[in-house]
C-alpha cells in the first residue's frame, strides 16, 4: 500500500492572505483583473487553486508567481515560493519599477478585492490617465533603435532595459482604451517578443519562452495576425534550439496558417523553421523542398509597409542560406554545410555583427566535422574576435564544440592557440 504523501503548507502565502484580510475568492478574483490589466490575458484561476497552493498540493507556475508577487508588494521568495537567484528581483526593484517607491511594500490590489473599500496606498508616481498615441509610437521608435544595438552589441546590454520599457506598457495597459489599446497591445507584443530573443541569445530558454508567451497573449488581444505568426515562428525557433522536431514543426506550421495574409519575408521565416524541423527528424528531402520555397519568399519584392520591414526585414536571401547551411549540419552534411555558410556570409550586411559571429561559429564547426582543422581554427578566431565585442551565448556554445571536435590534432599548433582564445572568453 502506498503512503499517503505529505504536503508542507506555504505558510507564509497565508499569512499575507490573512493579513490583507482576503478571502480565497477575493484572492482569485484580484489575479485575474491583474493578469488581464497588466498582461491582456485571460487565466482561470479559483478559490480551490489558491487553497493548493497555500496548503501546499500545488506550486503556482511562473506567471502565477509573478501576479502574486504583484498582488501582496514582496518578493517570490517572501512568499514562500522559490528561493531567491540571480534571475529573481527583490521586491523594491520590482516596486521601483512600477513607481511605488523606495523599499515600501505596496500590494497592487485591484479595489473590488480590499475588504470593506479599504483604501490602498497610492502610488509615487502615478500612471497617465491617457496614452497619448505619439508615445505608444515613439515606443515603437525606441524599440527599432533598440534591435539594431542588439545586432551590433548582442543581447547583454538591452536585458535590463527592455525590462523597464515592458513594465511601463504594462502599467499604460491599465489606463488604455480604444484603437490607442490595441496600438499599445501591438507594441507590447513586439517589445515581450525582442525580450524573448534576447534571452534566447543569452541562453535563457525558460525566460525566453515566458516572454513569447506573453507577446502571444498580447499579439492575440490585438488581433494582429502578422504579430501572431511572428511569434508562433520564433516559439518553433526556441523549439529547434532544444531539438524537438515535432514542436518546432508544429509550430512552424501554425505560424503559416491563413498565409496569404502573411508578407513574402514572413512566409520564408517560418518556411525555414519547417526546414530546421524537417532536418531535425532526419528528412533531408522535405528540408530541401521547404528551404527552396523559403528563398523564393526570402528574394521577392513584395512590401507591406512599415510593421513587416521591422518585423522581418533581416530576413534576407544571405539569411536564408546560412539557415539552410545549418540544416546541412543537422542533417549530417558538413561538407554541403561549409559551402553553403561561406556563400551567405559573403552577402551578410555589415550590420548583422552578432549573426557573423553565429554563422563563422557554426562554418567553424563545420569545417571541424569536415577534418579541416586548421581552416576550423582560423574561422573561430575570426568568430572569437567579434564575440568579444559583441557577445551571444548561442556562438559561444558553437565555438565550445571545436575542442572536442578538434582533438584528433592535439599537436597542431592552431589548435592549442585556439583552446588559449576559447578559455578566455567572457
């Protein structure tokens, strides 16, 4: 007979329940005005799910950690919910950022949840009553400008900015109403995707795939549908990343429904992702058919206006090919895979410096798994260089495949030099 399991009470989640003097239900209801004021999402949460969690059968998710946090003014771990890290705020720093002032404690309570009308502390600064639509586009302006540092620099310097343009949307979501709201869920929905991607390139899958999911809500609230392909494309890019060859295409498909609504550049973005899944699961033929398409829809001269060049404007034909020349790699083709990076990387803008050093990273690699180790080595010291400046976890991570690939010629000088270089790296 198995033993009954035992369940240890998150105390301290129920002590700021009571000491607000909340309810179950008021709890339950005051997370979900919360997470469609700030988040523009609808969740289902109920008095039975609190209880779980404070009596301990439960763990709230991610999202629900982050609404509570937001609910009773403390910290994740405050509350009893996870152990503070390196990724986790301490509260006045996420009460900082909404405005509430230095190290005071202010729950974010929605007023139909405080017993008997109590009234809640007020805000430092407090939140426009109206969003004028010139700020929602200079948002808009902000974040373009923003993207082109990310190609430059990587993805290190724009985390904790993006972070603060993310909070102050969602504070204007509150207050916004109209076309102005569905402007702003639109931006939003770009701002929580780029913070997606950059998390990605930093290697943080978990935080990358919480903000593709919030700028789905946000796109889907919206109802942009180019938006909304977009970040379907970018969920099955993280799939790929993680070797799911199932999701990725599923996601890819997904991203292609309806698209004759989609610009060309849009279309061949989730063709390549249909390529990468194909090449996942061993089928060199469809990988072939899918990146064939993909380029066609990569080189037309389609337009359709401002919101798809930024958007999609990177995917270029170069783009395309260095897409297909990791698909070579996955599919076992080292050889097809260095002509193919050599080829895109000769037509890569200059301005796509955190790409080069991606793409001279994975040509590295694969000149390796084509016993060219020398040519491997050089190419890694040229991806190094620009890695230093502007740094990527993912090129990183090619670039820390070489020594094992490389060890058949622990004598060559090229080859210590460049375990010297990768030790170095930050």
């Amino acid at each position: 007979m198995r033993a009954a399991r035992i369940y240890v009470p998150n105390v301290q989640l129920r002590e700021h329940r009571l000491g607000l003097n909340l309810t179950l239900e008021e709890v339950a209801e005051a997370l979900i005005a919360l997470a469609w004021d700030r988040f523009a999402v609808h969740v289902g949460v109920n008095a039975g799910m609190v209880g779980k969690w404070e009596r301990g059968e439960k763990r709230p998710s991610r999202f629900y950690q982050r609404l509570l946090v937001l609910l009773y003014g403390v910290s994740a771990e405050q509350l009893g919910l996870r152990p503070a890290g390196p990724s986790d705020r301490a509260a006045e720093d996420v009460l900082a950022d909404l405005g509430a002032g230095e190290g005071v404690a202010r729950p974010l309570l929605p007023k139909s949840a405080a017993h008997g009308g109590a009234r809640l502390p007020v805000p430092a600064i407090a939140t426009p009553r109206r969003v004028d639509p010139e700020a929602v586009g200079r948002l808009g302006t902000i974040l373009t400008e923003y993207a082109n540092i990310d190609n430059l620099l990587g993805p290190a310097h724009l985390l904790a900015l993006t972070s603060l343009h993310l909070q102050f949307i969602s504070e204007l979501l509150t207050v916004a109403a109209g076309e102005g709201r569905t402007e702003l869920l639109t931006v939003g929905a770009r701002y929580a995707e780029f913070a997606g991607w950059l998390h990605q390139d930093a290697g943080n899958p978990q935080e990358a795939a919480y903000w593709s999911d919030r700028a789905m809500g946000w796109a889907q609230a919206a109802g942009n549908d180019l938006m909304v392909s977009y970040v379907l494309m970018r969920k099955s890019n993280q799939a790929s990343s993680q070797g799911d060859a199932n999701r990725t295409l599923g996601l890819a498909r997904a991203a292609l429904r309806g698209q004759d609504r989609l610009s060309p550049r849009a279309r061949a973005l989730a063709l390549r992702q249909e390529a990468r899944g194909h090449a996942l699961s061993g089928d060199p033929t469809g990988c072939a058919r899918t990146l064939e398409v993909a380029r066609e829809q990569a080189a037309a001269r389609e337009d359709q206006g401002e919101e798809d060049r930024i958007l999609t404007g990177y995917c270029t034909p170069a783009f395309i090919e260095m897409e297909a020349a990791d698909c070579a790699m996955l599919l076992g083709q080292p050889h097809l895979a260095v002509v193919t990076f050599q080829h895109g990387l000769a037509t890569l803008p200059a301005q796509y410096q955190r790409d080069r050093a991606v793409n001279l990273a994975r040509l590295a690699v694969a000149h390796a798994a084509s016993q060219e180790p020398e040519l491997a080595c050089a190419v890694a010291q040229e991806a190094a260089v620009i890695v230093n400046g502007t740094w990527s976890a993912r090129a990183v991570a090619e670039l820390r495949r070489l020594p094992t690939l490389l060890s058949s010629w622990p004598d060559l000088a090229a080859v210590a030099e460049l375990e010297a270089t990768l030790a170095a790296l930050p």
